[in-house]
C-alpha cells in the first residue's frame, strides 16, 4: 500500500473491542474500503495495515479473507492482495440494498402491529425535530433506528441477513450527507412517506417509496465517494 505508516485513512482499534478483534479489524478495513478510501485496484499491505490499526498481522490476514469472500479485495500471486471495490460495483450494492429494504418495506407494510406503527410514527417526528436542529448525529442515529424498526415489523429473517452485505455506508460518509441542508429535507420527506405507507398497510406505495429513497441516498453515496457518477 503505498500510504505507509503513517497513513491516516483508517483509525488504530479501540482496545475496548480487543475480545472481538477480528470483526472489528473486519469491519474497520470493510468501510475504510467503501468509503472510498482505498483506489481501486490499489495494492495492500498487511504488516502496514497491522501497523496503522495497532493489531498483529493475524486477525488482519483473517479480515482480508472475509473481505475476499465479498469481492472487494483479491489475491493474485505475485502482486498481493488488490482493492476491487469501485463505482460499479458500490452502484451493484445500491440496487441490490435497493431490491432488499424495498421488499422488506413491503412485508412490514402488510405485517406491522400497531405497537410497532406507533413507534415507527415516533421515529419520524423525533427525525423532524433532528433536521430542523441540523445535528448529522443525531440523524445518523434516527436513520439506523428507523430501518431497524422496519425490519423487525417485517418479521423478515432471510431477507434481513442478506442486506447485511449490502450496507456501504459508515459514519463519515452520513455526515457528510446529513451535513447537507437539502439533502436532509429529501430524506425527511422519504422517510416520511414510507413510515406513512407501511402505517396505512399499503404494501405497493411502501416498496416504491423505499427503493426509490435507496436508488437516491445511493447516488448521493456515489456522487460523494467517487465524485462523478458518469465513472460508472
């Protein structure tokens, strides 16, 4: 990798997640890398790598194997291990996510209690309030508490573990987003539709209000990461 040792695209491990050490070094590398931190096709070094993150070369080894069986990084004798992640495939997980959450909309539009459509009604006021303050962190919050209620009014299991690959973004990408005052009204709107069209059981309108607010906040996504779409 050509940054070395004193590259600081990835964060050192907090030693509070030592007993968990390889999803974390997993997960660390896994949004570094899309997040758009790495070029695609940029060489990785895995002594660099253990160095930055303040871990042995071990669980680093065991995080590049996992990230290999995702696609997003690749062996190839001679040359190491390779970055794969790039714009065309970051807009394969947009559409995918897309697929996933929009089908679960679906399910929790049809099997939501009204327990559940309360809550999901408190999410979007607590929302509205967080895009008039303007707090990115709050809202990052709000949003992970959102779609988690969605899915577990969905009753989904299956569908749930799929979309778990196809998350892509982490923190500092949502707070560029959310830093953004149009981009904050958009997603307040969408959100609203959707909780309205799973509240009101209408199964149809909550699956094309989801994948159409998905395929959108994607591009964003995209727009940020990879700074021109036509790329792709």
């Amino acid at each position: 990798m050509e940054g070395g040792a004193g590259d600081d695209r990835i964060e050192k491990i907090d030693p509070r997640f030592l007993t968990t050490l390889r999803d974390h070094v997993h997960k660390t590398l896994r949004a570094a890398i899309l997040s758009g931190r790495f070029r695609a096709d940029e060489r990785v070094n895995e002594r660099q790598l253990a160095e930055q993150l303040g871990v042995s070369t071990t669980p680093i080894k065991e995080a590049l194997r996992q990230l290999e069986t995702e696609g997003l990084v690749e062996t190839l004798p001679r040359r190491g291990v390779l970055i794969r992640f790039n714009a065309g495939w970051a807009e394969e997980m947009i559409l995918a996510r897309a697929a996933l959450e929009s089908m679960i909309a679906h399910l929790a539009a049809k099997r939501i209690t009204q327990e559940e459509a309360g809550k999901l009604s408190d999410t979007v006021a607590s929302m509205k309030a967080a895009t008039a303050n303007g707090v990115a962190d709050d809202l990052i919050a709000l949003n992970e508490t959102f779609h988690e209620q969605i899915h577990i009014a969905s009753r989904c299991q299956y569908l749930s573990r799929m979309i778990e690959r196809q998350q892509f973004y982490d923190a500092s990408i949502r707070r560029i987003i959310h830093s953004d005052n149009k981009e904050r009204d958009k997603a307040l709107a969408e959100h609203t539709a959707i909780a309205a069209a799973i509240v009101s059981n209408d199964s149809d309108r909550a699956e094309r209000v989801m994948r159409d607010h998905v395929v959108r906040s994607g591009e964003t996504y995209l727009n940020i990461v990879f700074r021109k779409k036509e790329d792709i």
